[in-house]
C-alpha cells in the first residue's frame, strides 16, 4: 500500500510531502507469475533409443553376408569396419574415425548399397557394433547416434571375438 509522509518545512510553513510507494503487491504479482509459468512450462522429456540385444539362451539367426556390417570400436576414438564375415568378408577391415568424413559417411554408402542389393528398405543394412575392452562409455554412445543419423533399419551391441580383437591389436587399435 503507498504511503505518504508529511514533513513540515518551517521556513514556508507548509507541510511538504514525500512520496514513498510500497511495492509488496509488484512482488506478490512477480511470485504469482513465476508460479503460472513454472506449473504451465513443460519440461524436456528424457528420450531413450531402442537398441536390440541378443539373449543368452536365444538361437543366432542367419543373416545374409551381404547385409552385415561390423563395427569394432577400438581405443582413441578408432573404428574398424568390415562387410560380411572376418574369414570371408565381402570388404576388408578398414579403418576410420568419427564424424561426418569418418563412419558416417561409410554408413551412408552401406545403406544406399545393400537398399540396391535387396530392392527393399524393410531388408536393409544389419550393423552389430562390438565395442573392445579399450573402447570408451561415449563412443559407443556416439556410434548409435550415428547410427540413427543415418537411419540404420537394425542395429545391435555384441560381444566382440578373440579373432576381431587380433585383428584390432594388428591394426594398432587395440
């Protein structure tokens, strides 16, 4: 509530008044607003990507060579891919990095090519992402999210082999 306050000034005889304004109802406003705005704002809403993982006791299915690609994630942030199987693979293991220039740009031309190879985007590229004892908690993080980027139909995490881990110490990315 505003007030006013009189003080007399003796050299004039007149009262004189100095205004002072009360500003609880200004703050009583503020903490109402903060209030409608913090009960009506929605919060970001956490996202979770689905990842398939195998089952212990489950039968391996068989897939076509010419679907599968493997990503074995080493240590400094290397990758080493290949196409097919490690004894028989239709491209050989190769080396590369994150990033647009890197394994994006290798997934882009998987899809794009086993899509052509099948006729059908429902029979698409199947990448199984092994991760070393020497791969980091991110980058196994960063290969699924470029997974979604370029829209991988099926992917999942499993258990890397003795045979890949010789190759990755090979390769130095182990």
């Amino acid at each position: 509530m505003a007030e006013l306050t009189t003080r007399n000034d003796r050299s004039s005889g007149r009262a004189k008044h100095a205004p002072r304004l009360d500003l609880t109802p200004m703050v009583d406003l503020m903490f109402l607003l903060i209030t409608f705005f913090m009960l009506t704002t929605t919060l970001a809403k956490p996202s979770a990507m689905d990842i398939a993982m195998p089952l212990q006791d489950e039968e391996p299915i068989g897939l076509s060579e010419s679907r599968t690609m493997t990503i074995c994630i080493g240590h400094h942030n290397q990758i080493q891919w290949y196409m097919g199987t490690l004894e028989d693979p239709l491209i050989t293991p190769a080396l590369t990095s994150f990033g647009a220039d890197g394994i994006r740009k290798v997934l882009l031309g998987a899809v794009s090519e086993v899509e052509k190879i099948t006729g059908s985007k429902k029979k698409g590229l199947v990448v199984l992402v092994k991760p070393s004892s020497k791969a980091v908690y991110k980058n196994v993080v960063d290969i699924i999210d470029e997974l979604q980027i370029t829209k991988v139909p099926s992917y999942a995490i499993v258990d890397i082999s003795d045979e890949e881990i010789q190759q990755m110490k090979m390769s130095g990315i182990y």
